[in-house]
C-alpha cells in the first residue's frame, strides 16, 4: 500500500478491506454480517420512527387532521410492526451480538458461518414479501388479533408469510449463538470467565429457538384462516379467539426479554469500564439473564387480564408476573453496586449506559401496575401502556442499543465517535424522550384510550406537550445518526482499547482483521480485573 | 452387527405396538381409550429417540436440549388450559 | 459448572468438534420443530376437552386402516435410514445408497396414500374449514406431510452425493443430521396416528 493511500484509510482497515458488494453479500464473516444486520435495522428504526412522528402529529388535535382514521390505524401499525420485527428484535441480537459474540469468546467466527449468511438474507426476503404486504397496509395493530386480523382487507396473509421468514432467520440465528457458544470459546473461559454480554446473549438464544416456532404456527393458522377459513379462532366455526392471543403472548411476551436482555448485557460491559471497578456480583447477572429467560415464559397471560380469561388463570399469571422483577432487579441493584466509590468518567457510551438504567427503573416500576388485577382494569389500553413499554423498549433496549453503538463504535470501523456531538444529542434525546412519554403516563391515568386517532378535547394539552417531546426526540437522534454518519469517514483512528476494557474484542485492532486473532489467545481469568476489592474470577 | 440387531428388534418393537394401539381402538374403554393410546405413543416415541436418534449416547448438554422444549411446550399447554378449562 | 472451555482453535480445524457442534445443532432445531407443532398439540389439547362427542364423531369420519398402514411405513422408513447410517459408520457406501431408495421409495408412498385419504374425504365433503376437528386434522397432517416432503427432498441430494462418493466412514454428518431429522418426523406421527384415528 501506498503511504498516501495508506494515510487516505486512515487506521487500518482490518476486515473492511475488501471492496465491492459481492465482499459483501456473499461473506461469511460474523462482522461483516453484524453490520449489515445493524445497517438494516437501523434503516427501519429510523422509518418506523417517521411512522411516530406522523402518529403524533395527527395527535396535535382531538380530530381527524391531518389523516383519516384509516391512515391512521394503518400508520400505528407500521410503526409497531416495523419498531418490534424489523428494529428491536433483530437490532442488538444479530447486529452487535454476531459482531461481538466470536470477538469476546475468543473464536474466529459463528459455529455455522454459511448458516448465519442464509440467516441474513432470509431476513432480507421477510422485509421483501412484507414490503409487498403494503399494496394493502396493515390497519390490525402490531398485534394482529383475530377476528378482525382474519377479516380485515389487507393483506394479512401476505405479512404472515413475510414474518415467518423473518421468524425462522431470528430462530436459525439463535441456535448459530447457542452451539457457538457452548463450543468455540477460547482455551482457558470457562463459563464463569464469559463477559456478562455472552451470558445475556445466551439467555436471548434461548428465547429465540423456543418461542419463534411459536409465534410461526400462529401465522400459518392466521393464514390458513384467511385462506380455507379452518375456524379455529372463528367462535362461529366453535374456534376460540382467544387462543390465538394466549399463541400470540406466548412467543411475544418472552420476546420482549430477546430485546431486553441484550441490551443489559451490553449495559453489564459498559458499566464496569467507565467505573474503572470489577463487576459487582457478575455470578448474580449472570444466572439472573437466565432466570429471566425462563421467567418469561410463565407470564404470558398478563396481557390478557380484560380479554375475557378464566379469573383463575388471571390469578395465576398476575402473581407469576412479580416473579420477573427479581431478577430484573438484581441486575439494577448490582449495576448501581459496581458504580458505588468506582472513578466513573462520564464518556458518551457511559451517559446512554446511565440513562439505561434510570429509565429502565422507571419502566420497570410502572410494569407491577399492570401485572395488578385491579389497577390493570383501569389501565389497560390507555396511554400508561404505551408509556410503560416506551420507557422500557426505548428507554431501555433502544438506550442500550445506543449505549452499545457508541462504546463498540471503534472496534465496528476503526474510528472514534465525536464526544461533543455525541453528548448534544445524548442531552436532546434524553430531554426530548422524558417530555414525550411521561406525559404519556399521566394522559393515560386520565382515561386517554390508545390507538384512537380521536380523543375527547380534554386531553389535548397532554398529547400537545408529548407531541413536542416527540419532535425534541427526533431532533436528537438526527443529531446522533448525523455523527455516526460523519465519523464513520472522517472520525479519528481508533487505538485498538480505546475505553481501556478487558473483554478480548479489545485486544485486537480496530477495526478486527478477518479471522479476528492471529493466534487464539488464552483466558486465564475473568474479563472484569480492573484491580481493587471483589477482583479475580467469580 | 449389533447394531442392526438393535435396530431390528426396536423396529419390531415397534410394530407390535402399532399392531396393539390399533386393535386397542375397536374395544370401548371409555377415557382408558385415550389413555392406553397416548401411553403406548410415548413409549414409542421413547424407542425412536433412544435407538433410532442415539439419544441413548447423547452428551447430557444434547439431553438438555432434548428435553428442554418438552417443558416449554407443557408449559404453554398448561398455561394456556388453566384459562380454557376454567372460563 | 465443571466446564473448562476452549476445545480446539477454531471452528473448522477440527473434524470431531465440527460433527458435535453440527449434532448439537440438529438437536436445537428439532426443539424448534416440537414447539412448531406444539402450538397445533394445544390446539387439540383446548379443543379435544372442549368439544368430546365432536371429536368422537368426528374421527370415526377417518380410514383407520390406511391410517395403521402409514404409520408402518414411516416405522419401516426409520429402520432403513438408521441402517443407512450404521453403514455408512463402517464404510459401506452403497448399501448406504440402497437404504437411502428404500427410504425414499417409503416415503413417497407415505405421501401417496394421504394423497388417497384426503381425495377421499374431499369426495366425502370433508374439507378444512368442516369444523374444528377436521381443521386441526389437515393443519396437522399437512404441516407433517410438509416435513416428510422436505425430509424426501433432503434424501434424495443425499443420494445423489452418496452417488458422488462424498460419504465414508470418517464423514457422513449430513446423513447423520438428515437422520435424525427423519426420526424426528416419524415420531411426530406417532403421535398424531393415535390422536386422530384412535382415540378421536
């Protein structure tokens, strides 16, 4: 290489040398996949975000404004469904847990590279036949509750068929993480030496195999449905409606802990890094990623308290819904342990990793509310709803996606990130995210029903002020994308540790060469020895 | 060899059973019907995986994973009829 | 956990850990398969205890004997391809091909003689849509009948490998995979024979 084409590239270029597409779409690096993943995903977060933001400007005003009602239920409907199947599922599990997982276990690649690649791509044909699904747009709610889903005229069947695609590259992706991880880690990482975002990418795999088969059967008989009418879900034909919502929970409850739980993995590294302190209680976090795995699968039920289920399932499913928030909590209360006397420096990463923690608090506060029988009578299908799952899908995941978008930055393309805009926008977004939904809480105490796109003229001056806060919010994530955009080209070479962390993925170049390690290092403790009391292997 | 002596006699096993589930069917026990039905289909069911997938000499992570989604999907079903059964 | 980690360097050096971890693979998936159909077991399972008299009507509707007679073929499939593996273990690649026709060959029959059933309970005026029963009936089979057709499909690119001596004694792990696969199909069936012809 020449010296001018040498300072042209800046750092090294590691495993983004080579060029064109076809390096691309035919590569079975785990990196290269990672970030195409990322790059999908973060194009649909950012259209489901416009999808929001036309939701709350139709919500300026008590009447119709701006949309009909139908644009409107059609609009709602883009933005859940794209935000939950195209976003947040796949967002941190196969964008940074394919670039991380082989990195912090010290392996070259996944277990089944090819597989991961098919992975990808059947991703991509799901968004495609979904993509075709909008020559009659979804007006269900992400939800798709039968009977109206089985009579309505979009094209529901054609949206079946494109989740299940997705569905099964969500599930193949899963076991890919599974085998990868209980084979290829590197000599000397034992269980317990695992960086705690392995542990909590395990858990996520774990929902991913069990629950998306799931979630499949329920379309195939939604879709069969439309097609033959089979009836099962038809009170006419002796179905029962209601079975397609216990179908529907049981996949989509446990995956709210497959967007969750990486996140907390990704928080789990950021923390004990910028507090320049071992992790507290790292066996804690990790077996609790596993109990909430399993939790999740017991409480399915607890979205259906007003749907008409026996009061005896009602009884059992609110009481099991308590069971989550222990070990949600034990993961708060050791995070906030490891910040206790630690030299925190308050780096961009750190900031997102922070208000993580506070806004998931308050999202996960305001889920026993709702897990209640009796306050949930009056809740359920308000805007207390939208808020609690706003506080912890955005406020949680998505701040944990940032969190982790900002630390990993360097080792995801040989730059660092600008620190000045990267605060505006933290600043903004925070702002912006706070005055938008907890307003929400209160519009929703007060009877504010959602998915309506008119509202008694009493609560406009709630939805005006969250509508405000929307746009704040949008103003910062442009801000913060605009940055990712220019340093990812004229960003500063990144040192191969830039945060000085102790995970493998750091001590190797940034960005990684191709088979990530010249020789395979080998592990002789546990990945949070940053000296001082509770150092050393748990 | 003494592999497909197993697999013989596993797969005559088998045989038998179909033979005796089957000829089960035409006599009315009432709910022992379904019973005997569902008791001889996991017997059955048991052979396959033990000889025919060597789930016999499986690791016990394979067994864990084997028999993991068994408990989800009795969950589910659980779950699920602690609705229907009392609405 | 006892669990030390690190088995070998990487993922495509070493032979033994490639067929574990491709075994350990097929073995997660089949727990997919049993959750896919899982939703359809709950399904009958809410609607058997809901509606007894439909379901006991209802099944008397169906071909017992044909019904017997599938499930000793799927049983006879299984028995050629373990015997297929075992002789591919040993080195013996063609009675590995022959097992596999054989298995096709049943296969193919299976689908045949569903193909029959269902024409004849089409003629009868039983469709899906019926009523519940006969809903989960073709649901149930049909999603089986897609996985024996996969199964066959998977078989027959076995074949034409084996007919490229791509197998032998030190590697067979698609066939192996595929096997297993198999038996997991016929299990399956198993349980579905009883639950509509049997015991209604």
């Amino acid at each position: 290489m020449s010296e001018e084409k040498a300072a042209q590239s800046g750092p090294g270029r590691g495993y983004l040398e080579e060029k064109g597409w076809r390096s691309w779409a035919y590569t079975l690096d785990h990196k290269r996949i990672g970030v195409m993943y990322l790059f999908t995903t973060l194009f649909f977060f950012l259209l489901g975000g416009v999808f929001g933001m036309l939701i709350r400007l139709e919500l300026l005003t008590p009447g119709p404004t701006f949309f009909s009602d139908q644009t409107y239920n059609e609009m709602f409907t883009m933005h859940g469904s794209m935000m939950i199947f195209l976003f947040i599922i796949p967002g941190i599990p196969s964008g940074l847990g394919n670039f991380l997982i082989p990195l912090m276990i010290g392996a070259r690649d996944v277990a089944f590279p090819r597989l991961n690649l098919a992975s990808y791509w059947l991703f991509i044909m799901g968004i495609i036949v979904i993509l075709f699904s909008l020559a009659h747009p979804m007006d269900t709610g992400w939800t798709f509750y039968t009977p109206y889903s089985a009579k309505t005229a979009a094209s529901v069947t054609v949206l079946s068929f494109g989740i299940f695609l997705v569905g099964m590259s969500s599930i193949l992706t899963g076991l890919n993480f599974i085998v990868t991880i209980h084979q290829l880690r590197a000599t000397g990482m034992s269980w317990l030496r695992m960086p705690l975002f392995i542990w909590s990418m395990y858990a996520t795999s774990i929902i991913q195999v069990v629950a998306t088969p799931v979630i499949g059967m329920t379309f195939i008989l939604l879709a069969m449905e439309r097609l033959f009418g089979i009836g099962l879900f038809d009170p006419d034909k002796g179905g029962d409606p209601l079975l397609f919502q216990h179908f529907f929970w049981f996949y989509s409850h446990p995956v709210v802990y497959v967007m969750i739980l990486p996140a907390m993995g990704a928080i789990s590294e950021i923390i004990p890094t910028f507090s320049r302190k071992p992790i507290f209680g790292y066996k804690a976090i990790a077996y609790s990623s596993i109990a909430i795995a399993l939790a999740g699968f017991l409480v399915w039920g607890h979205h259906m308290f007003v749907a008409g289920m026996s009061v005896y399932a009602d009884v059992i499913f609110s009481i099991l819904t308590f069971s989550v928030a222990i070990p949600t909590g034990v993961k708060v209360f050791n995070w906030i342990a490891t910040l206790y006397k630690g030299s925190i420096s308050l780096d961009s990463p750190m900031l997102y990793a922070l208000t993580f923690i506070f806004l998931f608090i308050v999202g996960g506060l305001t889920g026993p509310f709702l897990g209640s029988l009796a306050t949930d009578v009056h809740l359920t299908d308000t805007y207390f709803v939208v808020a609690h799952f706003h506080y912890t899908m955005m406020g949680g995941t998505v701040m944990g996606l940032f969190a982790g978008l900002h630390y990993w930055f360097p080792k995801l393309t040989g730059r660092m990130l600008d620190e000045r805009p990267a605060k505006t926008a933290w600043a903004i977004i925070v702002v912006g995210f706070n005055i938008t939904f907890f307003t929400m809480f209160i519009t929703g105490m007060q009877g504010m029903p959602r998915r309506f796109a008119e509202y008694p003229e009493k609560y406009q001056a709630g939805n005006v002020i969250s509508s405000i806060g929307a746009a704040i919010l949008a103003f910062g994530i442009l801000v913060m994308f605009y940055n990712y955009v220019r340093c990812m080209f004229r960003g500063a070479p990144a040192p191969a540790d830039p945060w000085r962390g102790k995970t493998l993925e750091w001590t190797v170049p940034s960005p990684p060469p191709t088979e990530n390690f010249e020789t395979i290092p080998t592990v002789t403790g546990w990945p949070y020895s940053y000296g001082g009391k509770g150092d050393g292997d748990a | 060899m003494k592999d497909y002596q197993i697999y013989v006699s596993v797969w005559a096993a088998l045989l038998v059973l179909t033979l005796v589930t089957w000829q089960v069917s035409y006599i009315d026990l009432g709910l022992a019907n379904a019973a005997v039905a569902l008791v001889i289909a996991s017997f059955k069911a048991s052979l396959v995986a033990l000889f025919f997938m060597h789930l016999r000499q499986e690791s016990r992570l394979v067994w864990g994973f084997a028999v993991f989604p068994l408990v989800i999907l009795s969950l589910i079903i659980f779950g699920t009829l602690s609705d229907t059964l009392f609405r | 956990m006892p669990d030390e980690g690190g088995k070998v360097e990487t993922a495509h050096a070493d032979a033994g850990l490639a067929y574990e971890s491709s075994k350990l693979g097929i073995w997660i998936f089949l727990g997919t398969e049993v959750l896919l159909f899982g939703g359809l077991f709950l399904a009958y399972a809410v609607f058997r205890i809901k509606y007894p008299e439909l379901f006991h009507r209802d099944h008397l509707e169906l071909n017992r004997t044909l019904g017997t007679v599938n499930t000793v073929v799927l049983i006879c499939s299984s028995l050629s391809v373990a015997a297929g593996i075992t002789a591919i273990r040993n080195g013996k690649a063609d009675v590995l091909k022959k097992s596999l026709v054989v298995t096709l060959l049943l296969g193919a029959t299976f689908l045949a003689i569903k193909y029959f059933e269902w024409s004849e309970d089409f003629a009868h005026g039983i469709y899906p849509g019926t009523d519940v029963f006969f809903s989960l009936y073709f649901m149930m089979a049909g999603v089986h009948g897609f996985h024996v057709l996969c199964g066959l499909l998977v078989m027959a690119w076995l074949l034409v490998q084996a007919g490229r001596g791509r197998f032998s004694a030190e590697y067979s792990t698609p066939v192996e995979l595929t096997g297993i696969y198999w038996h997991f199909v016929d299990l399956v069936w198993i349980y579905l024979y009883p639950m509509f012809y049997l015991i209604g």
